[in-house]
C-alpha cells in the first residue's frame, strides 16, 4: 500500500503546463529519486509535495490523508534544500532545534531530540559553532539533522549535493542513504546526475517534459529503458539507425552486416528503427563470449582512466565499446578491423 500518492497532478503557470498528469505511488520507507534535466518539472512536483506549490489538477495524500490544500507546516514534511538555508544567526544546536521549538516542544524534548540528532550526523562536537564556521558539507548536514527533528512523515531533498564537491558528495550521499534506512523515513529525492540517482535510490522518476517518462528500479532504468529518451539521457549509450530485414525473424542489417534480435519487430521490411547498445556490453578480446557480432574499423581510441573507450565503424553507424585497463591490455591501433562480441538480449529496440 502506498505511504504517499500523487495521483493525476498537473501544475499551470497561466498558459505554461510545467507539470502534466503525473502519478507516484510511494510505499512507506521508500527512497524514491526524480531524475531529470533542468526544466523538466522534478522540483515543482517536490514542491506540491511540500505545499509551496498547489496543484492545478489532481490530488496528492500522505498515509491516506488528503493533503492538496494543506499547509506545508501542517504536513509533517521535512525538507532539505540545496542552498543550507540554515540561520546564521544561530549555532547548529539551535539551527537543528528550530522546528522543534515552533512546535511548541518543551525543553527537556528539544535537548534529548538536538543531542540525538547531532550524534545521527557525527556533529556533537560542533554543536556552538555558527554556519559561517562549517564547510559545506558540514553545514548540509546540519540542515538534514534540522528536516529529520521534528519526525516528519516525508523527507524531501531539493539537489542537496550540487552545491558540494565531488569526493564530498560520494560520502555525503552514502551518509544520507544510510540515514533514511535506519530511520525508515519516506524520502523524495531531487537530482540532475545520474550517478547519484542510480546509486542510492530504490527507484528513479526519469521525468522528461512534465511527465515522468518511466519509473523503474535502478537497474530497469539503466539496462530497460522505456524510451528513447531515458536510453539517451540515463548512461553512455550507442544509438545505431539499422534496416529492418526481416521483422517477423527479428532480422535486422547494420551496414553490410545482419543481426538477430530478440524480438519480434513491429516494423517492415525496409524500415528504419533505432536500436540501443550500451559501450560496456560487448568485447573484442579474445575468447569473448556472446551470440551476435559486428566487424568495423576502429576510428579513435580513449584512455578515461579505468576504461579505454573505443569507436569503430560498422556502415554508416559509429559504435563505442569500453574495455576495462589493464597493464597488460593494448587498445587497437587507428585503421585496424575488429570484431565486437555481444549479447543479442543487449540490443534494445528504442520506441518513444
């Protein structure tokens, strides 16, 4: 049974739709990421979720209560927002026992709460210092320990990393991820990478346009992507226009080449459709196992580190493949023909 539900949402700005018809059911304890670029609606859908935006159509409920016209200080939501937004004028122990106090707590509580909350964070020890006296990643900390004071039912997470940078952001994600499962608290989170959004959520909202173009699982979202969209926009990935040979075969010819897809194609012969290929599906190594090849000449040669990357020419199509560095491991040389060994099951067919 779903802890938070947006059922049919859409948000108007005068004649500019930002939002349309977008439904999420999210269960209780549940780390839900919106995942998308900028101006694609993931922080107006947070924020009709928070109260500071109402909806201009459709409904939105917390544990079965109807919150579309509530006030955002009577949902029981915590946010975290990307700027700290914490008050200067007081120390962290005051920062993160604000909400507490316009709750109207007594003082025994907002001591016992501060102090746990401090100890969750690993800040006990600064708990006098002012904002202006913390790095970033410290005052980002003391923001989620302020948003999770009070208990609130739903935590909220505004692109609260982009400020930080980028070895802080590792640890700080992992430390956020790790908190919300030992409090079990229900989390939307916001970004634009990728990386953060595969790594810790337990789905992703890919939205594209206003809508949410596919919600998924990490992996389905990486590895199934719906549309051509989420293919593109999720990961490094080859996108080859190929002819339909023959569809109810699932034949298709690349170049001067054909390969066997995995499916049936809804297309005729002759026809043109796209087909997804991520860079680290396939080897050129000797022995390498899979049930499809493709011959081309090799183009460029990348070193990035861990990986070579590595384009060749199949026909009209540029088709990259990675191969993990190793000492022993020399990239081919510009010029030279190699064949590419994959799975067929790695060959999407891209609808939109």
């Amino acid at each position: 049974m779903s802890f938070l539900t947006i059922a049919k949402a859409s948000k108007s700005y005068g004649a500019t739709t930002v939002v349309r018809d977008f439904d999420l059911a999210v269960g209780k304890g549940e780390f839900i990421s919106f995942l998308g670029p900028s101006g694609c609606g993931k922080t107006t859908v947070l924020r009709m979720i928070a109260g500071f935006e109402t909806p201009s159509a459709g409904h939105i409920s917390i544990d079965s209560r109807d919150v579309t016209l509530t006030a955002p200080n009577r949902r029981r939501i915590g946010m975290v927002f990307q700027a700290y937004a914490l008050f200067p004028n007081m120390t962290v122990a005051e920062n993160v026992a604000f909400g507490l106090k316009v709750a109207g707590a007594d003082r025994a509580t907002i001591e016992a709460r501060v102090k746990d909350m401090l100890a969750l964070i690993h800040l006990e020890h600064l708990a006098e210092r002012y904002p202006y006296q913390m790095s970033g990643g410290q005052q980002q900390r003391v923001a989620l320990a302020r948003a999770l004071a009070p208990k609130p039912q739903v935590l909220l997470l505004d692109e609260p990393l982009s400020a930080l940078d980028a070895k802080i952001r590792v640890s700080l994600r992992e430390e956020i991820r790790a908190i919300q499962k030992q409090l079990g608290i229900t989390t939307v989170f916001v970004t634009h990478d990728q990386e953060e959004a595969l790594s810790i959520s337990d789905r992703i909202v890919v939205m594209n346009g206003g809508r949410a173009d596919q919600i998924g699982t990490p992996f389905e979202i990486y590895n199934r992507p719906a549309t051509r969209f989420v293919a593109s926009f999720v990961g490094t990935l080859n996108l080859i226009d190929v002819t339909v040979a023959d569809p109810a075969a699932g034949t298709v010819k690349i170049g001067e080449q054909i390969v066997t897809l995995k499916e049936v194609l809804a297309a005729s012969s002759g026809e043109t459709v796209t087909l997804a290929l991520r860079p680290e599906s396939g080897s050129i190594l000797d022995g390498a196992r899979g049930d499809t090849a493709l011959t081309g000449e090799v183009v460029s040669s990348n070193f990035l580190g861990s990986v070579v990357r590595t384009r060749m020419r199949v026909g009209e199509s540029l088709i990259s493949f990675d191969m993990f560095n190793s000492p022993g491991f020399a990239p081919p040389a510009l010029g030279e023909r190699v064949t590419l060994r994959f799975s067929a099951a790695d060959l999407l067919v891209l609808r939109d």
